[in-house]
C-alpha cells in the first residue's frame, strides 16, 4: 500500500473514531474503497471484469476509476482533493483533482447501467460535482444551491442515476466554479454503448482527453485562478508537450479520438495525414448523413466531440490544436514583436549596461529553442520537444500520432520515430537557384522591414539572463 494511500485510510479511521464509534467498520464498508493514482503515464485500458462487456478507452496521461458492482449498481468512489501533478518533466503544478491527479479518473460505464458515485470532499472548501450531458433526474445534476446544497469539506455526497444515452461526457465541480476548474478540477465521462449500436462502429483504439489550461507563473506552482483568457499552459489532460505521450496506434487500425473542453476558449484541433469523420457530439452519436471529412474540428467551451479515422498511413502525425499561441509554453505575454528590428547597434550599447544581454526574436523566435537560457526552478521551456530531426518547437496542445505497420495489436507503448522510407523525407536542393524575380511594387514601396523606419520609437526592455522567464525583450 503506497503512503497516500496509507494517509487516507487512516484520516479515514481517526474521523470514523471522531464520530465517537457512530460509524461501525460495517457502515465504512459501505464505500468501495478510494482509488488512488500516484502515476502521470497514460494508463492500459481498464478492461471491464464485472457488469455489461464493452471495449474499454485509453485516456492520454490518465486512468480509468475501477468500480464495484453492488446489487446490480456500479459503485465508484471519487475523492475531491488538493494533488500534485507533474505538467511536465521537472514541471509539477499544485492543482485540485480527484483520487491523486487532474483531471481526475475516466469513469466508464455502459448504456442502461445503474451507476452510483460517492464523493468525497477533501477540499479546504465545499464542492458539487456535475456530470455533464447526461440525462438524469434534475436533484442528481450536482448544480450547488440550484439541485443540491454543496457537499462541505470533510463530507461525502452519494450521486445515483441511471447511465440513460451512449456517448462522450464530463464531469465537473457547479459551484466555486471559477476557482475549482481553474485549478484543475475535472474529468472524463464514456458511456458505451450497450451491444452493437447503428451509430457507434467498433474501432481498434478508442483514445479521450481533456483540454485545460492554467496560469502558472514561471517559478511557482499554483495555478492564478482569477486570470480569464491569458492563460500560459494550455494543456490536455493537464499535460504539456512533450510530456503529452504520443497515439500509438496500428496501421490499418479504426481510431476514435474523444475530446471534451474546459478551458475558455476555442480548439481547432487539427490532424496531418489523414482524414476524420465527427462521429459524435455533445447529444452523442451523430446522424451518418451528417458526417464529412474533416482534417480540423473547432471544439468550443463545453463541447465534447469524438473522431474516428482509418489509420492507413503509416508516420509520425502531428496532431495539436490550430491555434499557434496554444502549442506554447509558459509563455510572457509582453513579449514585443522583434522580428526585422536590426539589434546590432543597441546589443553593443546595452552589453555595456547588461553584460548577458541577449537580443530575442530578431529572426523570429525558433532561436527560443536553441537558445542555453537558465530557467528557474519548476517551470518548463517554452517551445521544446526534440524530433528526430531537432527541435520540433512546439508546446502546449500537441501530440503525435504514431501508426506502424508492425505495432502490435493493443500495444499503446511508445514505438519510437518513425523510420521513413528511403527518397520520402523533404531535402535540401543542392543545384542552381535562379535568382528571385522581386515584386516590383514591394521595391517600390520599400517596405522591406528593415528598411522601413518605425513610426514609433520601439521600446527594448534589457534584463540579465537567467531573469525571470517569458520576459524577453
Ligand atoms: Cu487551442
């Protein structure tokens, strides 16, 4: 038994003896037993050993919750509770989740089931839990003061309903809202469809994640909760590239890939190689005259979809959002565009000043992933992730999709890069190159940008290297 573990179990006892013996080992035996996740890894699918048979889902940088069947319900156990989360590779955020990480566990259940959830406040302050999307009867829909009173800290609330429609949910805190998924409070919902279904096809790997995003300052820990769109992770499942693991998948392979958003804005989540249908939305399986191939599906606030492709292209497949600003990390805000503005002059005037001054951005800012700056502790580069080919300058909402002829079926472990075929990788020309007819109306114009004067004095902010990050200029 790990410590956690051990922890719970005996702040669990010492209330049951603060209740002067009023709740008997009998009554404790009540709740299945909370399940804790010590581990970031995307977890094996939890293949159902009790209830209706379906295939289970494989969440990216998660876990399913394990149930109990008692008397024909399927019990979890959920515990809402401070946790620590590694983001990233020597990057760990304090966030709120449930049952040791956020988000908190897959739950998983099929069509027609009886489920029945305790939950367990180990929060500083009260919660509720809202199971997003599903049919229910109105005092189960966890909206604190509206169909419930909040479950106060220290107490546990029991959640009973019947698993109505298939499809894709989520669940999350309805009340303190702002604060409780701002620090990372949530979790994924599948309902399986129960026996063959018209509009749900079987498929070989059936992924879900969820998209977040955070405001930690580079160096703390803690998320700022009162920040509204700025945000500077934007993550899936709380995770950032590269610490997001790759689709592993087998070429040939029927893939379905759930997302459900929780951050403040829009995902285009776009997809290379391949062509997708949207099989499902928030109201679950979507009509089949409905469906065309996509490459990018905009995901809003709230919204769940699902994607399913045929893997029948064998590569490394970026698969990220569209929204360049959210395959980043840990990024300042304040950072002035540099590109065109020729530092040469000033770097000597400044280097006088600032000895470690470093011009950024001049040619763009790819050099950010190249350049040996000291980062302080707990924070995360902003563009990283190394390819086979260098740095693939990316952060933030962005995974690859691995297909492989030779992956074995069921195999989600990380294959290693694709070994491209000879002649099929984009080269270097090496022969005479004409040289560039310019337009005639951009030399007229002289609008090269180094030729052009600003209008404005631009300003240039000098700090020593090893200053705080994102604050470049
Ligand atoms: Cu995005």
């Amino acid at each position: 038994m790990n410590k956690r573990r051990q922890l719970f179990r005996t702040s669990a006892a010492i209330a049951t003896a603060a209740a002067a013996g009023a709740v008997s080992r009998v009554a404790m035996a009540a709740l299945p037993e909370p399940v804790i996740q010590q581990s970031a890894d995307t977890m094996p699918p939890l293949e159902p050993s009790t209830g209706r048979p379906y295939k289970p889902v494989v969440t990216l940088n998660g876990w399913t919750l394990p149930w109990r069947m008692k008397n024909g319900v399927k019990e979890f156990h959920l515990v809402a509770e401070p946790v620590e989360r590694m983001v990233a590779e020597d990057f760990k955020a304090h966030l709120w989740g449930y049952n040791g990480q956020s988000p908190g566990p897959t739950i998983e259940v099929v069509e027609g089931d009886r489920v029945r959830i305790f939950v367990t406040n180990r929060l500083p302050e009260h919660t509720s839990v809202h199971w997003h999307g599903q049919r229910l009867p109105s005092g189960m829909d966890g909206v604190t003061g509206l169909t419930q009173p909040a479950i106060p800290a220290g107490k546990t609330f029991v959640y009973e309903f019947e698993a109505r429609r298939p499809g894709t949910f989520m669940y999350h805190p309805h009340g303190d809202e702002m604060t409780q998924m701002a620090m990372g409070m949530m979790g994924f919902w599948v309902t399986h469809p129960k026996g063959k279904h018209k509009l749900i096809d079987e498929v070989d790997r059936d992924f879900c994640f969820l998209m977040n995003a955070y405001d930690v300052e580079p160096g703390s820990a803690t998320p700022k909760i009162m920040t509204m769109l700025d945000f500077n992770l934007w993550s899936w499942n709380s995770r950032i590239f590269p610490a997001i693991d790759p689709l592993v998948v087998r070429k040939n392979d029927k893939v379905r890939i759930r997302m459900g958003n929780l951050t403040m804005t829009n995902h285009p989540i776009h997809l290379h190689g391949h062509e997708f249908l949207v099989t499902g939305t928030d109201g679950g399986p979507t009509p089949k005259s409905t469906r065309q191939y996509e490459v990018t599906e905009d995901i809003a606030v709230g919204q769940m979809r699902q994607i399913e492709f045929l893997a029948d292209e064998e590569g490394d497949w970026a698969f990220h959002c569209h929204k360049s600003h959210h395959t980043m990390n840990a990024m300042g805000h304040d950072v002035p565009t540099m590109i065109g503005v020729d530092h040469t002059g000033i770097m000597r005037s400044l280097r006088d000043l600032v000895p470690d001054y470093m011009a950024m951005g001049e040619r763009g800012m790819a050099d950010m992933t190249e350049m040996p700056m000291p980062l302080p502790e707990n924070t995360t580069p902003m563009m990283t992730g190394q390819g086979p080919f260098g740095s693939v300058e990316m952060g933030g909402m962005f995974s690859v999709v691995k297909v492989r002829k030779d992956q074995p079926h069921g195999d989600y472990s990380d294959p290693g890069w694709f070994e491209h075929p000879p002649g099929t990788i984009a080269y270097e020309w090496t022969g005479e190159t004409p040289s560039a007819q310019q337009s005639p109306k951009l030399s007229q114009s002289g609008s090269m940008p180094l030729a052009e004067k600003p209008k404005q004095a631009i300003e240039v902010r000098a700090k020593a290297r090893g200053s705080r990050r994102g604050h470049h200029g």
